[in-house]
C-alpha cells in the first residue's frame, strides 16, 4: 500500500494557463477579475485566496475544474469577502462551507452543473445576493435561512430532486426570477408553478399570511430596511444607481470574450519570457541536481555509519552470548565435579563410620570377655587355695574338674561369640542395605536436580534465542524504516524540485 495517493497532476497547458493568469492578475492596472477556469484543479491553489485578499479581487471565476471543495486546508473564506462575483459552475462539490454567510458582498454565485445535496444554513447571511444559480445539482430540498435572501432577484433550482419550496422564500420580496422544473414539484402545485414566479410567490405569501407586493418594490434591502419612510427622490437615486451597477455587471461579462482575445496575446509575450525564465532556471535546476547529489551523499554516509553501528551491535551481541554459553558450560562442568566429589567423600564417610563402628563393638565384647575370664580365674585360684589348706591331697582331681569346666565354659562362650557375630553380620547386612538405600535415593535426587539444571539451562538457551530473534526483528524494522525514510526524502526532494519549476 503506498504511503501517499497522489492526485493527478494537471497538464502541462492547465498549468501554464494558471500561472498566466495568476501572473496577469498580479499585474500593475489589472482589473477586478481573477480568471483560472479550465486549469484542471482539485482544489483551489493557496495564492488565488491570497491573491483575492491584498489585490480585493471582486470576480473570482473558477469554473471547469475538478475541484472537491472551496476552501483549501490553512486559508480562511474570509479572504474573499470583497468578492461580489463567484462563478464555481462544472465542478465536483458536494457541498459549500458552513460559513459562506461571510462573504458579505458577494452578488452573484453560480454553482451550477455540481455534486451538491444541500445547502448551507448560513447561505441566509448573504444579504446582497441578487443571483443564485444552483441548476444541475442534487438538491432535494432549500434551507429555510434563504428568507433572509433580502436582494434576491433570480433564483433557478431546476435540474435537482427538489419537490417542495420552503414557504418561507415567500419572504424573499425581491425575487423576479425563479426557474425551477414545474411538473416535479408537488408543494406549491404544478399548476401554481406553471403559471410563473409571481403566482408562486403569490401562492406562498397566502400560505405565511402576509400580503403579496411586487418585486419592484424590494428592490434593495435599503428600501426594506426603511421602512417606507424613504422619499420618493431618494427611492429613484437608488433604483438608477442600482440600474447603472446592474449594466455595468453586464458590460463586464459581455466584454469578457474581448478581454479573453486580448489576454491571449499577453499569453504569448508571456509565454516568450517564460522561455527565457526557463532557460535561467535550467540553470537552477543544475544548481539543485549538484546540491540534490550533496543530500544524496550525506544520506549515504549516514546510512552506511548506521549498518557499522548495526554490524558492530551484533559483533558485540555474538561476543555476549558465547561468553554466557562458556559460562554456562564452565558452571555445570564444576557442579558435575563438585556432585561426583560429594558422592566420593559420602561413601568414604560411610565406609570409615561402619568401619569404627565394627571395631569399637568387637573391643567393647573382648574386653567383656578378658573381664568374665578373671573374675573367674580369681574364684578358681581362691577355691585352690582353699582346698589347697584343706585337702592337699584333692588337688590333681580337682585341677583335671576345673580344666574340664574351663574347657565346656570357653567352648560356651566361644559357640555364644559365634552367634552374637552371625547376628551382628546380619544387622551389618541391613544397614547395609538401609545405606543402599539411602545412596540411590541421593543419587535419584541428584540426577533429578541435574535434570531440572539442564531444563533450567535449555529455558535460558530459548530464552536467549528469542532475544536474538526479538533483536533480529528490530534490526529489521530500523533496516524497513530506513529504507522508508529516504523513499521518503527523495519523494520530498522530488515534490521540493517540482515547487521550485
């Protein structure tokens, strides 16, 4: 889609023809007449309003054109209020500003063969409008302000989808001429509208409930606003300086073929300077190509010193994120050494702790044993001397009994050692496999937080790679914006050269 629609551009003829014109009426001793119809415009050039306010053009003739509206974008209607001519007929309006009300002196307005579909309310403002040609439109109905058309003297409707007139034109005193198409209208009556302006006036004044005077009698708004009170000499002063401006219109419009035959000579001496214009502003053109060639290289700089920017941003980037992966890689290379040094240092820890335990339990049972064995050695001993005192002769055969007790005690106590061993090898089995156990559950943990790193580090990876890619997409943009920006500033050179021809 492009960034601008352009309008089509006038030809080169309607273009020379503007500037003729424009150049004539800024002219020393020109007249009141500002001519630029036939210059295939869709919209009025700002210099016509500017012209009409400092020169207080009072014939504004724009008709046979395209334009869409009036007022072009910064100007103001108020630019024309010396204008008592406007001639907008063959054009595409459809529709007039809200305040053309302040064109206080305008006398004639022709809007003929236009687009228009209603009228603005403030066109009753207009109180010194003689004529108001609205022929060919879209017209479906008359705003109620054109009562305050005080010095209407002809009013053509005909040519619209108009049925009904406003009963209040009935106050529109001065109306001699009203044209409109008689066999589409159904308020008043064809019959009525048939018969002529002065029934339908008749008609509407019946209507309202006021009584019907001719037209002569209203001529100005002067003698309106005076009420009767005016004197016969002075009503006739008024209505001859009326008649004499009235001719004097006429003459203009009729010597305005003449002036056109004339104005076409002026034309061609106008058109011999313009070649030696041209040829100085060749000469400007060239001026404009070299600095044009300036721009152009200084936007190349400029965007050259953008992409080393933009390539030296990336470097800078790539440089980032190889540093954060060997991070990465360096921290999980130390957290596998760190893991595998605690399992080491855990199956040392245990196999000392089983160790010491096994040896303190074997002390704790021989010294039990070594302390059983000489108490009892110490009971024999006083037993043999006792004996020995009383029955020496006993001695051998109770030396052979001890030995024999001696010998059943210790097999005792050994086959006893050798059940509290099968019974602590069991207990040693089970804790064993209690510690089995215990180190495949560290070891499921363990892998199970290695797994949630290696997540966690696969998340950070993407999350990176998104970054990249969000970065990517920028670089994008500003490359797409870029490229935007200087379609644009050779649109703006090219429409800067075009001003400057």
């Amino acid at each position: 889609m492009p960034l601008f629609s352009r309008k089509k551009k006038p030809s080169d003829d309607a273009r020379k023809r503007l500037e003729y014109q424009m150049c004539l009426a800024k002219e020393a001793g020109a007249d009141d007449t500002l001519d630029i119809s036939r210059c295939e415009l869709s919209e009025v050039p700002y210099g016509v309003f500017a012209t009409c306010k400092v020169l207080q053009k009072k014939v504004l003739i724009i008709h046979t054109n395209n334009l869409t509206s009036l007022v072009p974008k910064s100007c103001s209607l108020l630019s024309l209020i010396t204008v008592k001519v406007l001639d907008l007929h063959d054009n595409q309006l459809a529709s007039l500003p809200a305040d053309i009300g302040q064109l206080a002196a305008l006398q004639v307005l022709n809007l003929e063969r236009n687009l228009l579909k209603s009228l603005p309310q403030s066109i009753g403002d207009l109180a010194q409008l003689q004529v108001l040609n609205v022929k060919g439109n879209k017209l479906r109905a008359l705003p109620g302000s054109v009562s305050g058309l005080r010095s209407l003297r002809a009013l053509d409707v005909s040519g619209n989808e108009l049925q009904e007139l406003p009963r209040v034109l009935a106050h529109a005193r001065s109306l001699q001429t009203l044209t409109l198409d008689a066999s589409a209208m159904t308020y008043p009556p064809p019959d009525i509208c048939s018969a002529g302006t002065e029934a339908i006036q008749q008609f509407l004044c019946k209507e309202c409930g006021i009584a019907y005077y001719p037209p002569s009698q209203y001529l100005l708004p002067t003698l309106e606003s005076d009420g009767g009170g005016t004197s016969v000499d002075e009503v006739d002063r008024t209505v001859e300086k009326y008649l004499e401006e009235e001719s004097e219109w006429q003459n203009k419009f009729m010597d305005y073929e003449k002036r056109k035959e004339r104005k076409t000579q002026e034309k061609l001496e106008f058109e011999r300077r313009l070649n030696v214009g041209q040829r100085e502003q060749a000469l400007l053109v060239q001026q404009l190509n070299s600095h044009k060639d300036e721009i152009l290289q200084t936007v190349r700089e400029e965007q050259q010193r953008l992409e080393q920017g933009l390539s030296k941003h990336q470097r800078c980037l790539e440089e980032e994120r190889l540093k954060l992966l060997q991070q990465l890689k360096d921290t999980e290379q130390g957290i596998a050494s760190r893991i595998q040094k605690l399992l080491e240092d855990n199956q040392r820890q245990k196999r000392s702790s089983d160790i010491l335990k096994s040896l303190e339990n074997e002390r704790i049972r021989m010294e039990q044993l070594m302390a059983i064995t000489q108490e009892e050695t110490e009971q024999l001993r006083r037993r043999e001397v006792a004996s020995a005192m009383q029955q020496m002769l006993a001695e051998t055969y109770k030396n052979k009994l001890l030995q024999m007790t001696s010998e059943s005690r210790r097999q005792d106590l050994v086959s006893q050692a050798c059940s509290s061993l099968a019974e602590m090898d069991q207990k040693f089995q089970q804790i064993l496999a209690w510690q089995q156990l215990d180190q495949n559950k560290a070891v499921s943990q363990i892998l199970q937080q290695i797994e949630m790193q290696k997540t966690a580090f696969e998340a950070l990876q993407v999350k990176k790679d998104l970054m990249h890619r969000q970065i990517r997409n920028q670089i994008k943009l500003i490359e797409t914006e870029l490229l935007q920006l200087t379609q644009l500033e050779l649109k703006r050179q090219e429409l800067d050269t075009e001003m400057l021809q």
